[in-house]
C-alpha cells in the first residue's frame, strides 16, 4: 500500500473517529517508526488537519462530518414563525435501539501479505498494480471462502481474515491451516500468467494466531465494521512478520489445535514487538494426510 493511500485512509479514520493511538495506527497499517513520523508530520504540520495528544495519539481538529451536516443544516431557510406548526403537548420520545453487545470468541485470525508489494508498485502504472492487486484478492477470496473464513478487512494488499466468526466451527483452526496452504498454492497459476502478461511474480507470506478476543461493533454510522479486538490480532499480525515469502507460520496456541494433521517445523520461543512474552512458532511444511 503507498504512503499517500495510507494517509487518506488514516484521515478517514480520524475523521470517523476523533483520535487514533500510534500504536494502533502501527498495527493497522503496518508502519514503521520513521514511515509514522512522516505520517504525523503531514498530519499535523502540512495539513493541519490533527494534533498530538501526549506523545500518543493523534486528535482530528479537521471538520467532521457531523459539524459539516450542522453547518449545512443551519444555513437552510427557516419558516416564519407563524407558519409553523405548534408542538403536540405529549411528544413521545424517539426510542434509539442500543448498539449490539460486544461478543467473546475464541477466534483463529489469519494475516495474509504481498510480499515487497511497495517494489511491486514501483514496477507497474498505478493502474496495472490496481490489477494486480485486484486479481490477487479474487484468489484469495475464493479460497476463503471455501472454508468459511470472513474477511475482516482488505488492507490494500493485506487481508485480516476471522476464523470462527460469525460462524463458528469446531475445527476453525484446522480450516484457518488449510486455507493458509492452499493461498500459497493458488498464487502459482496465478504468477503463471502475471510472468508472462507482466513478467512479474508475486509471493505472499501468511501468519495465524488463535486465542479469546471480543468482537464487537467499531467505528460511526459513516462506516461500520465487526472487528476483533485483543491481543489475538497483534499477535497474528507480527506472527505473518517472521514468515518467509510463500511461507506459513503458526503460533503454538494453534499447533496444539491442529497437532497430528499438519507436518510442522518448530522455529523456537520468538520475541514480537509489543508482546511481553517470546511467543514459539511453526512454520507449516504440509497437510500430513491424517
């Protein structure tokens, strides 16, 4: 994803929002220390659109869109005071429903990534990549949903995948596994014939973590999602980090799931940014047949 599609992205968030942390501006689009400082920088000092908040957060001072509905709303004609109509004496209040609950899960997510994707940019018309990109996501979709994995969200050349919600399996680990492995087979026909329309090749790299989140309602009526929320997720994104290009790493929590059914490589206790414990990973070699 390029800087300037992340930086729209991020002005939408806050927007919707009111204020982001950095570490969840990181987490969501993959950032770095020096690529947020130049996120921060555009922000805050070229658009002057927000403001730091304690070394931690960004706080939108942009115009909202509520504020922009009560400035076009107050700048409507009003009626004389004569021809409106007088207010019943019993007004029944308006009865606003209450936002879904919040639901406890035990969820596998799955993080699938472009591998150099930024390179893979520089190579092509903007136009051709969105093709690309595009192409990549329609195999990617058909094989989750195969095994009835949701995707959360398409993070340009990313995808946020839930396994066991909203429905749920007693086996989502296991169907979370296979659809890792059959991603990284299903991007061969596809380079197949991107080597030889664009002579480029792409490989993706793909991490799974399984462990209790709450998933619940996030964001403004503007845009809405059901997003899992907890340590799961972070752990699952810095898990997809270790992995080679067209590798797929799992953490222990879902080896112990699907112990017996995969032949599996220990990689050993690793420590991931923002963990406070090492966190031990296998790099899944194949289906064992079992």
């Amino acid at each position: 994803m390029d800087f300037y599609t992340i930086l729209d992205q991020v002005i939408a968030l806050l927007q919707q929002r009111g204020k982001a942390s950095y570490r969840a501006l990181q987490l969501q689009f993959k950032l770095d220390d020096a690529s947020l400082d130049i996120l921060k920088d555009e922000l805050i000092k070229v658009h002057e659109l927000a403001r730091d908040q304690d070394g931690e957060m960004l706080v939108w001072t942009g115009e909202t869109a509520t504020a922009q509905a009560v400035t076009a709303q107050g700048a409507q004609p009003t009626q004389p005071p004569a021809a409106q109509p007088q207010p019943s004496p019993e007004v029944t209040p308006r009865v606003t429903a209450p936002p879904p609950d919040a639901e406890r899960r035990q969820l596998t997510v799955m993080f699938c990534d472009l591998v150099e994707s930024t390179k893979l940019s520089s190579q092509l018309d903007p136009e051709e990549y969105r093709d690309v990109v595009r192409a990549y996501q329609r195999v990617c979709t058909e094989v989750i949903q195969r095994y009835d994995g949701h995707i959360a969200q398409l993070l340009g050349d990313g995808l946020l995948v839930y396994f066991g919600y909203p429905q749920a399996h007693e086996d989502d680990a296991h169907r979370a596994v296979r659809t890792g492995l059959e991603l990284i087979a299903a991007v061969g026909p596809l380079n197949a014939h991107l080597d030889q329309a664009k002579g480029i090749r792409l490989a993706v790299r793909l991490g799974i973590h399984t462990g209790l989140v709450v998933v619940g309602q996030m964001g403004s009526q503007g845009r809405q999602e059901q997003l899992a929320l907890g340590e799961v997720p972070n752990i699952a994104s810095r898990i997809e980090g270790l992995a080679a290009p067209n590798t797929l790493v799992i953490s222990e929590a879902t080896s112990r799931l699907v112990h017996g059914y995969f032949a599996c490589q220990d990689l050993g206790a690793q420590i991931l940014r923002g963990v406070a414990e090492p966190v031990v990973v296998y790099h899944v070699l194949s289906a064992s047949g079992a």
